[in-house]
C-alpha cells in the first residue's frame, strides 16, 4: 500500500436483532504498515436511542470481540471478509484516505465519523460548496464543447462526466471521465494558491493518483490516464516534484495556461484511439512545462 494511504470500512451493528434495525457505530482502520484498529465512534445515546440494554459495559464487550476478530486476520480482505460474515460490515464498501501526519489522520476520522456515525445533516449549510476553478474552468469547455454530460450513465453516450466515483472505492473520484473504446481519467491539480497551498497540495496529487490506479485496475489496463494542472510561475519550484510523480504514475501531463498544450488534452481526451496524433499525446507523458 502507498505510504500513508489508510483503507477502511464503516462498522456497523444491530442492537435488536429481532427488529432488524443496523445502525454504524465505527470504522476498522488498516494503516499502511499492516493491522486493524476498531474504533467505535459512536456514542452509548445514539446506541439506547435504538434499544436501552447498550450500556457501557456492553459496548466495550462488543468493541473487544470485534478486535479479536479483526486481529485472527492475516490480511486486509480476509480480515474484511471475517467482518462481513459476522454482518459487522458490507464487504464490497472498502474506503481509503490520504494522511501523512497524525493531525491528519485524526482529522479525516473525525470526518469520517460525522459523515458515517454522527451525521450532522440535520443543520444543513445552504451554502453551495465552491467548486475548484480548473474544474469549473474545464466543465465549462467540455460544456462549450458540447460534450459534457451530466450522470455516470452519460458515458454510454460517449459525454464527459466530472466527479465520478471508482468502482469499490466511491470515496475516491475522478475529476473527469470519458469512455470511447477506451476509458480517459481526467485528475486536475490547481496551484494558485498560496506557496504553503502549494506545498500541500502533494496530498492531493497522491489521493488523485491512487484513484486512477484503481480506476486503471476497475476499467481496464487500456485505461488513460490524463492530468491538467495551472502552475503559476511562482510557485512552480514546488509543483515540479509533484508533477513528475504523475509522470512516473504513467499520467500524461498537459498546462491549462498554455493554449497548444490545452487543445492537445482535449483531444487526449476525445480523439480516436489507435491514431498516430493520439498514441503520441499519449505516450509524450508531458507535453510542456
């Protein structure tokens, strides 16, 4: 597993089995040097809400028996495979995170957890999330285009489709996707930000890798994959090294300030594959810097 690339799965169980009621009360989390932790996240309230006889006690009795079966386990999915038969977790439903420090890891848990567990969906922010502006910027040339689509099932109608999630891992997407004869994974990465921006942005840049080499694994090894970045000048020293990892991810790597280089992406993205302009956009890896 890449370094600092956590998977997991989201725990549940039913108090009453008569009733037939599951609730998720926590996630098994396997770092990338090997094990499990079970961590139960949520509390005895949300827990009684649903059968009263959860106690304490009851809990940390659950919480050991689940470890103990976690820890019978010599790997991820046989471990996985335990947990699901125990009807502890839905086997298909793995999910993955990027986090190369301990804040980092306790955030994205936290995360996690209010996403899985504790849901804070009953105060809602009416606010629309912002999107990123190279994604913004490159929906609204496909759009130009007249080639974006606006579902996953778009892509029958060879339409580009932004945001879509890889299979067995919907926690991780990809920014673009087109498929014609091929499938084309579209990843951006947006440096205008500031310098300390920048520098982080290496986490996006490896979440966005792995979700294209599991999209490659899901699609097939015929899959491309694509990646549009703006680098402004200033800040290029530090987006560099974050490029050619792509590079050596086998991505082919085009700059969205530059107009030749732009236009050789959108037909990496649309052109026929087997043609001679298309296998040399591909093989090029980047084109300019």
């Amino acid at each position: 597993m890449t370094p600092s690339v956590f998977k997991y799965v989201v725990l549940r169980l039913a108090p009453d089995f008569m009733r037939g009621e599951s609730i998720n009360v926590g996630i098994a989390l396997f770092p990338p040097e090997g094990g499990c932790s079970i961590l139960f996240l949520a509390n005895q309230k949300k827990l009684q809400t649903v059968d009263l006889s959860w106690t304490a006690a009851k809990i940390t009795e659950w919480h050991h028996h689940v470890q103990e079966i976690a820890d019978q386990s010599s790997d991820i999915e046989s471990c996985i495979q335990s947990l699901s038969r125990f009807g502890y977790c839905a086997s298909p439903n793995t999910g993955m995170f990027f986090a190369p420090t301990d804040k980092e890891l306790k955030q994205e848990i936290q995360e996690l957890s209010d996403l899985y567990v504790t849901p804070k969906g009953f105060v809602r922010n009416t606010r629309k999330k912002r999107q990123p502006r190279l994604i913004s910027e490159l929906r609204q040339q496909f759009k130009n285009r007249q080639i974006l689509g606006e579902s996953v099932e778009d892509l029958r109608d060879h339409l580009v489709v932004s945001n879509v999630p890889i299979p067995e891992h919907p926690d991780l997407k990809a920014d673009f996707v087109f498929k014609n004869g091929v499938y084309r994974i579209t990843q951006t990465l947006d440096y205008r930000v500031s310098t300390q921006g920048a520098h982080n942005k290496i986490s996006e840049a490896c979440t966005k890798t792995v979700a294209a080499q599991f999209a490659k694994k899901a699609w097939g090894e015929d899959t491309l994959k694509l990646a549009v970045v703006n680098v402004p000048e200033e800040v290029a020293d530090v987006a560099d090294p974050h490029i050619d990892m792509l590079i050596a991810q086998g991505f082919s790597v085009f700059h969205a300030t530059d107009a030749s280089d732009l236009e050789k992406y959108h037909f990496a993205v649309t052109g026929a594959p087997g043609s001679d302009e298309f296998i040399l956009s591909h093989s090029m890896g980047i084109v300019k810097q």
